[in-house]
C-alpha cells in the first residue's frame, strides 16, 4: 500500500469521528462582528485551544484588544516553525429566515449527482478549512 493509500486509508477510518469534532466546532456561533456573541467567540477560541492541545500542541489564548488569539507550539524544541493562521469566526446569518436549517447545526446535504455537502455557517469560512 502506497503513502497515499495508507493515509486516504486512515482518513475513511477516522471520518465519523473528524465529522463529529468539525460539527462540535460549527455548533459554537462565534459571529466576532456582533458583541452579543462575544462569549461565543471565545468559546470557538477555547475550542482550538482544547483541539490543537489535544493533538500534542502547548496551547494558549492571546487577549488582544478584541476577540482572544490561539498560539499553539510543538513539543519538540529545535525542530522547524510553522506559522498557521486561520480565522474561528464566521459571518453574521441575518437574515435567519432565508436559511433553510438552522445555521448553528451542521448538516450533511446531498445535491444533484449524488454530490455531498457540510451545511452551516462557517463549514466553508473558515473552519471546515482549518480542522484536521
């Protein structure tokens, strides 16, 4: 089995559970633009502090002057730096009626084709991007 194999391999095995941590994510409504959800971004901030903690990273939050930012390190001292940066907020939903689920509780959707979809606010900006 190739490189390649053996990773796409490892990847179905584990896919119930990286779905589960990536709806885990969606759920949590960290709209930054709007202070009544304040606490929700912080709670999306915690969120990646625990995941990426989990993963064997030393994990903080940064109080900036808005919302907190995740710095995370590897345990291996003098090996290379990698700098990642991806956003855990999303977009407002108003308006909410125009949404055909509720946009805090992720879904799978198929389309036409057979093709298959993550529906909620932020599955494709930014989190569905940032999760492992």
């Amino acid at each position: 089995m190739s490189q390649l194999d053996q990773v796409l391999a490892d990847i179905d095995r584990d896919l119930d559970n990286s779905l589960e941590r990536l709806f885990s994510w969606l759920r949590i409504a960290s709209v930054s633009t709007d202070p009544a959800y304040k606490q929700h971004c912080r709670e999306a901030a915690e969120w990646v502090k625990g995941d990426l903690a989990a993963l064997g990273f030393k994990a903080s939050l940064r109080e900036t002057p808005g919302h907190p930012v995740v710095v995370a390190h590897a345990p291996k001292p003098g090996k290379p730096h990698l700098l990642f940066y991806g956003h855990y907020d999303v977009q407002p939903v108003d308006p909410v009626e125009l949404w055909d689920t509720p946009p805090f509780e992720p879904r799978i959707a198929t389309l036409e084709a057979d093709r298959k979809v993550i529906s909620a606010r932020g599955a494709c900006d930014d989190k569905g991007q940032v999760i492992k």
